[in-house]
C-alpha cells in the first residue's frame, strides 16, 4: 500500500471516529437517565465528559491535516447506538436486569470503538504523525478504561442483582423450567465476565505495530 492511500485511510479513519463520539455523545445521556444504578449513571456522565474531550482531540488532529472533521457517518456505531434503543423499547422498566442489558451494549460500544481508535494510532506512527499518535493512545487508554468500569460495575452489583431477580422467580415459579432460567443466568454472567475481563487485558496493552 503506497504511503498516499495510507494516509487516505488514516483520515477516513478519524472522520469515522469523529462521527462515532458524536453520535455517542447525543446516545449517553439517555442512558445515564435510564441506568437504574446509581454507580451505573455516574459512569455514563463520567464518559459523556471524557467523549467531549475525545472529540475535541480528534478536531485538533483532522483539522492539523487540513481536513474537515465531518461528511461521513459512522455506520457501525449507528447500528450499535439503535441496539441500545431497542433495549429501552422493549424493556421499559428499570432494573437490574435492563441495566445489565445496557452495561453489555455500551461495552458493545467501547469494544468497537477500541478497536477503531487502535488502528488510528497505528496508522498515526506508521504515518510518522507522533503527536497524534500521542492524543490517539490517550483515547484508547480511556476507553479501555470504561470498559473495565462497566466490567466492574456489572461483577460487583448489577448482574448479580439481575440473576437475584432470577432467582426470585424460579423459587416462585418452583419447576424444572424455572430454575433453568436461573442457571442461565449464571451461566450468562460467567461468560460476560471471562469475555470482557481477557478483552479489556486485551486492550491494556494494545500491539504496536512499529
Ligand atoms: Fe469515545
């Protein structure tokens, strides 16, 4: 790949990214508002904070290539953004269990952008561009960051007062069918753990590619 299409590729990349925060930024307030848990809430603002701050890094970097920051919509962060809605849509009382709901989109959501802000920093030091390959590692390490928070919010209360709620309802419903309900619960959150725990090691250290 010439050095030229490269670069092509690297500001494609950050007007993606660019659309991807905005778009994040008008989604996190309904979340925070839905989040039943208060620790949950905190963490979304927290984020919505950090996203403004994001934004504005990728403003400095795409406007320093002489570039205009917007004309492109993030497609993949649009379908992931309308799967949270569903979520609202459908599970229209709060609790435990539709903050789980919401804590596994949104890490849908930190996942995605990750992996998007990790290319964009290899692109960067690939292109020699080393201050915004500087800004672009601090995104990324801020958003591995909210990644663990929503692990650890989901580990130390939420998913275990969703699978409460489980067992609420096997010990009422008190068949087969019932506790069945409850150990996929478990089983779901064992998954959700392993799964978001090797990522976020993952992404800890995210491989350069120098
Ligand atoms: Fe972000």
């Amino acid at each position: 790949m010439s050095k030229e299409s490269l670069h092509d590729v690297y500001v494609d990349t950050l007007k993606d990214l660019y659309s991807a925060e905005r778009q994040i930024i008008a989604a996190l307030p309904k979340l925070a508002e839905a989040a039943e848990s208060d620790e949950l809430r905190a963490g979304f603002e927290k984020h919505l904070d950090e996203t403004h701050l994001q934004v504005q890094r990728l403003e400095q970097i795409i406007e320093g290539l002489g570039k205009s920051p917007r004309g492109k919509k993030c497609k993949g962060m649009e379908g992931l953004i309308e799967e949270g809605k569903h979520i609202l849509e459908e599970m229209t009382t709060p609790s435990a269990g539709r903050d789980a709901a919401l804590i596994a989109a949104a890490q849908r959501v930190e996942h995605y952008e990750i992996a998007t802000y990790g290319s964009a920093r290899t692109f960067a030091d690939q292109l020699g561009e080393k201050a915004a390959a500087k800004l672009l590692q601090q995104t990324l390490e801020e958003e591995a960051a909210a990644n663990e928070k929503l692990t650890s919010i989901a580990e130390n209360g939420v998913n275990r007062e969703a699978a409460a709620g489980d067992e609420g309802r096997v010990r009422g419903e008190g068949g087969h069918i019932g506790r069945m309900r409850g150990e996929g619960a478990r089983e779901g959150m064992r998954v959700h753990r392993t799964g978001t725990r090797s990522a976020a090691r993952g992404n800890r250290q995210p491989p350069r590619s120098r």
